[in-house]
C-alpha cells in the first residue's frame, strides 16, 4: 500500500505542468529568483540548490563552493533562502616534493564564507505576515506585514531585533527596535485601476502610486509621485503574450535618470529560455534557462555578463519531500 502511494504522488509530480523559475511583475528587477508555487506544490519539491561556478573569458571555471538554496512549504511558497557569501581569502604557500626530490611551492586560496538568509512566514490564507533576514553574524532585521479583507497589504513594520539563542539555527526573539512603521490606503477607481496612499509613522502621506490593470487583470503599468519631491516621477510597465510576462521596464529620475528593461522568451510549449536585462539600452546580462523536456525542471542556468565577460553556470539540485531523493 505504502509503496503504490509513493508511486502516485512521484507520478503527479513530475506530470504537472509549467517551469519551476516563474517572471512576476512583482519579481522582475529583483536579484533573488522567483518560483512558481503551484509547480513546487504539484512536484512535491521541498529544497533548490543553486550550485554556482564562476569563469572569466578565456581563463578557467573557479569552483568557489558558492551556493544558493531555497526551501518550500508543503504549499510551495518559499520559506527560507539562504546563500553564501565570501568574507575574506585567505592565501597560503604548499609546497610539494615529487618523485625526484625537487620541491614545488604552491600558492592556494582559501575562502572563508558567511551565509546569509532570510525566513518567510505565512497566514493561514497564504498571506506572507513575517520576512526575518539575518546577515550571517548578528544583524536581524524583521518586516511584519498586515492585510484587509480583500488581501491588499495595509501596514508593514520594520524592526532590528536580538536573537537570545546561544545558536544561530535557532530563533528565540530577545528585543526589538523599530526603525520603521508604512501604512497603506486604497481606493479602486474602477475594474482597471487602483490607487495606493503610502503613510509613514506619523500618519503623513509621502508617496502615491496608480496602478492599471488589462481586462484579463494583468498588471500593465504602475505611476509613482513623491509629496516631498513632486518633480520625482516612478513608471513601471509590463507586457505580456497570454499569460506570460514577456517585458517588464522601470523608469526614474530620483537621482540620474535611469531605465531599466527586462525581455523574456519562451519556447514552443511556453517554457521560459531566455532574458535579457538591460540598462539604459545597454545590456547588463543574458540569462538562458536550460530545462530537462523529460519532467519539465529546470536543470541549469546560464548568466553572461558582456560588460565583465564573465559566465555564471548555476546547476539545480532538487530535494523532494516525501521522496527524500536528490535529483539532478
């Protein structure tokens, strides 16, 4: 009986459709990727790790033992990333006799790491109501995130807190020291557009933002205005083929300036293979999502920098939940 269950969730979980790595309005210029929880759900996928191999243009890959990993809910909604980051290097000499007695001295390079994560915590409706980040020493910062009836965010608090654990795999919260308090007010124009009122602790109002929306309810375009700084002016717009986000372009002027502009390509069963990140027309990086046709996961990915000419080579490892096997 066990051994026929275990067969029907690995059946439904490599039988759901759509890509693991998932473009969101919400996620497009962020660093961190974004991941499809319906997908995550529906494989039954409990961890991700990114293994990462870094190469400069005609000099060999450096294996740095760089990792990013990102853990799911049993709803697929991610519930902690972590990754690890370099501190310091560390150079020492080795030296070597070979067979014929000469001696061979050798610089090597040692790393030291931090690793640095934060932990997501959630309502019973899916609601994200806690985002603690820790910096791999000390530092814990904590937002806190209230909602209306209808799901839209009214409050965020953003506090520096103490961890009274002797050990950093636990969290036992000691004091809190609030650094900030957002308030958040809503008016619906109509079906297709949305304005937002951002309300600092004092209850002043700093900030406006005017979303519209399509009439399939995709988010098309996002204007920003400051109380203080009327001449500073925020645009986001999006485009989209279906259902698939296939352009995403921020402009600004807060200090010089800027646009940026992602474009994203799918194949011809709508998987997610290319983007390109661009800023000011200049291209910052082409990312190229290698997928595995045989159980649609992602199996690699591949970040080229034109600017510093340099690869990044990510290869995805897979944890299942109750299948507690690795897979590549």
């Amino acid at each position: 009986m066990l051994n026929r269950l275990l067969i029907a969730l690995a059946l439904c979980a490599f039988t759901a459709s759509g890509q693991v790595v998932l473009p969101t309005t919400e996620s497009a210029f962020e660093t961190q990727h974004n991941f499809n929880p319906a997908v995550i759900k529906a494989k039954g996928i409990k961890r991700i790790v990114f293994e990462i191999l870094d190469k400069k243009d005609f000099e060999v890959a450096v294996d740095k033992s760089l990792t990013e990993v990102y853990e799911f809910n049993p709803n697929g909604k991610l519930s902690r990333f972590y990754f690890t980051t370099i501190v310091r290097t560390n150079e020492r000499q080795i030296t070597r006799t070979d067979r014929s007695g000469h001696k061979h001295t050798q610089v090597v390079q040692e790393y030291v790491y931090d690793t640095v994560s934060t932990n997501y915590f959630y309502a019973a409706n899916g609601n994200l109501v806690l985002k603690r980040y820790h910096d791999g020493l000390n530092y814990y910062e904590s937002r806190y995130y209230r909602y209306d009836s209808l799901g839209n965010l009214t409050k965020e608090l953003r506090f520096k807190e103490t961890n009274n654990s002797p050990t950093k795999g636990i969290f036992i919260l000691g004091n809190q020291v609030q650094l900030s308090e957002d308030s958040f007010q809503y008016k619906k124009f109509s079906s297709g557009q949305l304005r937002c009122i951002y309300l600092n602790n004092e209850n002043r109002s700093y900030k406006e933002k005017v979303t519209n929306f399509d009439s399939l309810g995709h988010k098309i375009k996002e204007e920003e205005s400051y109380t203080a700084a009327s001449w500073i002016r925020q645009e986001n717009t999006f485009q989209y083929k279906g259902d698939k986000l296939i352009s995403a372009q921020f402009e600004g002027n807060a200090h010089n300036k800027v646009m940026l502009k992602n474009t994203y390509e799918y194949d011809e069963i709508n998987e997610l293979y290319s983007e390109k990140q661009y800023k000011n027309d200049l291209m910052l990086r082409e990312i190229s999502y290698v997928t595995n046709k045989a159980d649609s996961l992602l199996n690699s990915i591949v970040i080229r920098d034109p600017i510093n000419k340099t690869i990044r080579i990510v290869k995805l490892k897979y944890e299942f939940g109750l299948l507690s096997k690795v897979g590549q």
